[in-house]
C-alpha cells in the first residue's frame, strides 16, 4: 500500500479494525517458506541414456532460496512435495504483504496519534 491507499481518510476505528481482520487472516507460522520453486529437465551425461538423444529426465522440483549478495541455496523436492511446497510459498507471499499492510496502517495511527498531541 502506498500513501495514496486513503488510509487517511478512514475513522480510526476502521483502521483497527482492518489491521485486526489482516492479522487474522495471517496464515499458519509453521507453514511458510521463502524461496522459489523451480522445474528443471536434466541430462544424466551416460552417452547411452535416451538424454544424450534430447529427451531429458523430468520434471525435477528444485527449491532456491537466496541467502545474501550472490549466495544461494537449496535442494530437489520430491514430486510429492511440490503442491505443499508451493502453498508454503505462496503463505510466505501472503505474509509479507498483510504485514507490509498492517505496517502502513500503524504508520498512519501513530501519524495520528503525533498530530492529536501537537493539537492537545
């Protein structure tokens, strides 16, 4: 949300009660992941093996997940895994943007609370 989202111009006890619904709909904790699911199709190398003619094995699940400036890190995931994964990862997006929606409207309640002391 950005300054033009018109948190300024909902009564204050909108905004809490926005900011409670946003938090309630905060998925489980235990079920989030940050990284990126990724399909891949390989070659084994053996120069018998139907790869080494184009037809690659696969799909192959890989998870990444970037730790810092050019550091990455991850593993396979089992076919069975990939739908979990990818609800995992779509609760770490759905996280950070209620947090990030919840920041703004304690940003503008605490914007409010300054200009009620300057007035008081």
């Amino acid at each position: 949300m950005k300054a033009s989202s018109g948190l300024g111009r909902l009564p204050e006890l909108a905004l809490r009660q926005r900011r409670k619904g946003l938090a309630q709909q905060l998925p489980p904790v235990t079920e989030i992941l940050r990284g990126s699911l990724v399909e891949r199709y390989v070659t084994c190398g053996n120069p018998a093996c139907k790869c080494a003619r184009g037809e690659r094995h696969g799909p192959v699940w890989y998870l990444t997940v970037t730790l810092g400036r050019g550091r990455t890190t991850g593993g396979i995931i089992p076919a069975d895994k990939v739908e979990q994964v990818r609800g995992w990862i779509e609760n770490y997006h759905a996280v950070k943007d209620r947090l990030e929606k919840i920041s703004e409207i304690n940003r503008e309640l605490l914007r409010r609370g300054r200009q009620a002391k300057r007035k008081g």
